[in-house]
C-alpha cells in the first residue's frame, strides 16, 4: 500500500488524495474542497495514521489560518468514516439514512477483533488477516454525523457551490453524489469504483445503474470514484455496462435455480472482466441480487457475512489443486 503525501490538484479549488489502493480493501479516495478561508473534506480515511497523513497533506494546499470545519460522508463504511474522529468539533454532513445505518456497520472494534480472533485457517480468518491485518484500529471512535438531509442539500464553501444529492439505495441504503457544477466535477463515492470489481452492500445493482445515470445527468467533465483512479464520463458509461452484463448473467442464474454461490462460481470461472482485482466480489455482488430477487427487500445487508462468502471463493482459489503434487506423476 502506498500512502500518498500530497494531494492531487483536480479542479480549481478541488484537491483529491489518492491513495494506490488497487487490489485492496480499505484505501478510499478523499476530496477537499478549498475556498477563500474555508475547507470542507469529503470523505475520511480508515485509520488514525492514514487521517494524519491527510491531514498534513491538506495542511499544504489550503491557506494559512484555514482548518478543515467540515466533513462530508458519502455513505458509512468504515473506510469513509472512520477518521471522522480526527476532526474534532467539525460540522458531519450526510443523509438521514447513512446516519440510520452507520450502527449495523461494523465498528473498529469488531473489524479489529476480527482480524485478531478470528480461526486464521478457516476462510473468513485468513481473508480479514490478508486484508485488514495492516491497519491498526486502536482507539478509533465512530463519529456519527451531525447534520443530515434527504434529497437534496446544498452548501457553499467560500464561494464555491457543493451540492449534495441522494443517489442510494445503491452501493449502500444512504449514498450521496457531491456535485460541484462551476467546476464540472462530481465525487460519488463507492457507487463507482475503478480497477478493481465493485462492491455494493444494498443493492440492487439497478439501484447503482440508477445512481450512475443519475451522475451522468450532471453531465460532469471530471468524476472522482470512491476507490481508484479519477475518470471521465466515458469510464462511467463503461461501468454501467458492466453491471448491467453482472446483474444479467446473475438473473439468468437465478432464472434456472442455481444458487447464489454457484452463479458467482460460474460467472467468475467463465472470466468476467479478469483484468479487474479483488474477483471475490462477484460473490458478494450475486448474494446481494439473489436476496432482491427473492423478495428480501431492502434489509440491513449482512456486511460479515457477505465478506464470509467473498473469502470463501478466494480461500479455495488458493489452495493448491488436487492436480497439483507428486500425485499422478509418472514413474
Ligand atoms: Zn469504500
């Protein structure tokens, strides 16, 4: 994992910090948006150490005198919202819904103790050591927003407009868009993600669909995603056509009563998008679909048990096959 130590100038008075987070779990992007004497942050990294490194990197590009007051969440996974604690008294901006959901999250606690207590031969154990066994939870405290809206919401710092526009249920039940129109940019959070398979805990991936075609009526020149590199329209268009070819292989499957974990193994062995990482995802992503398709409604997702699956699939990809070995081989 590298850790960047600057931010990337992205639009006029837009910085974004860029974390390489290719083929992992936990490194999201965050934007800052600077104007006149004022800063306002969107998104916050997982763990203390990763919020210093932030920090100190803001601390180049805002003016002298300038702290950052406040703090928007697109949603409330733990990699966007953990580091909210760093900025003590700051004003954090969400939706009603990601403030409802934020208690089903998992805390750092039980992510930590997850990685720690967990049977490290067993599927789920060796997954979360493998992915959240570098970073360190201790004395991390969720803060929970303090200001909240549904639809629409719209602030200026300094002189620049942001607006906040509800696009869930998609990657979570509460997502928000940040739109800055003088800048053409939008930030949407994990309802796109670039390089690696996504991961959408609520679903349905007609929700995402909908967010994106949402993101696109914005008609934005620059799209900042919550994981990976900053993209333009033409990269969302390409992502939308990728979920619609998942959610139509997953609702074939479904179609001819193969379950979930099944369909996911198919879809995956059959090489969907190879060039992308963390191929596990699909079982998540098929989960999710099956329990829409089942009339499960928009319940709260079962964030462990869902990553259970995903470590299933990649705990009997590494395994060495039975072809493998001295067996069979010729004397
Ligand atoms: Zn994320």
């Amino acid at each position: 994992m590298r850790i960047p130590t600057e931010l990337t100038k992205t639009a006029e008075g837009l910085h974004v910090w860029l974390p390489e987070g290719a083929g992992l779990w936990g490194l999201a992007n965050c934007a800052l948006i600077t104007s006149e004497d004022e800063a306002l942050l969107v998104d916050t990294p997982y763990t203390t150490a990763l919020t210093a490194a932030l920090a100190e990197a803001a601390g180049d590009v805002m003016a002298p005198g300038t702290a950052i007051t406040r703090v928007v969440n697109t949603h409330p996974n733990g990699d966007h919202t953990f580091g909210n604690a760093y900025f003590t008294g700051a004003e954090i901006i969400s939706t009603d819904m990601n403030l409802e959901r934020l208690c089903s999250e998992p805390t750092p606690q039980q992510t930590q103790s997850l990685v720690r207590d967990s049977a490290c031969d067993e599927p789920l154990g060796w997954y979360a050591r493998k992915h959240f066994g570098d970073y360190d939870y201790t004395g991390l405290d969720v803060v929970p927003p303090t200001t909240t809206f549904s639809g629409e919401h719209t602030l200026r710092v300094g002189s620049t407009e942001v607006r906040l526009i509800e696009a869930g249920p998609a990657h979570t039940a509460g997502d928000l868009l940040v739109h800055l129109p003088e800048q053409g940019v939008v930030l949407a959070g994990d309802v796109l993600f670039i390089d690696d398979h996504p991961v959408h805990w609520q679903g349905p991936l007609s929700g995402v669909i909908a967010a994106c075609e949402r993101l696109l009526a914005l008609r934005p020149e620059v799209v900042v995603p919550g994981h990976g590199p900053v993209v333009g329209p033409a990269e969302v268009r390409a992502y939308v056509g990728y979920l619609r070819e998942l959610e139509g292989l997953i609702h074939e499957g479904y179609a001819r009563g193969v379950d979930a974990y099944a369909v996911a193994s198919e879809i995956l062995a059959g090489g969907f998008h190879p060039q992308l990482g963390l191929a596990e995802r699909i079982v998540i992503l098929t989960a999710v679909e099956y329990r829409h398709l089942g009339g499960g409604g928009v319940t709260v997702p079962n964030t462990i048990g869902l990553l259970a699956g995903a470590a299933r699939w990649a705990f009997e990809q590494a395994q060495p096959t039975r072809a493998s070995g001295t067996a069979g081989r010729p004397s």
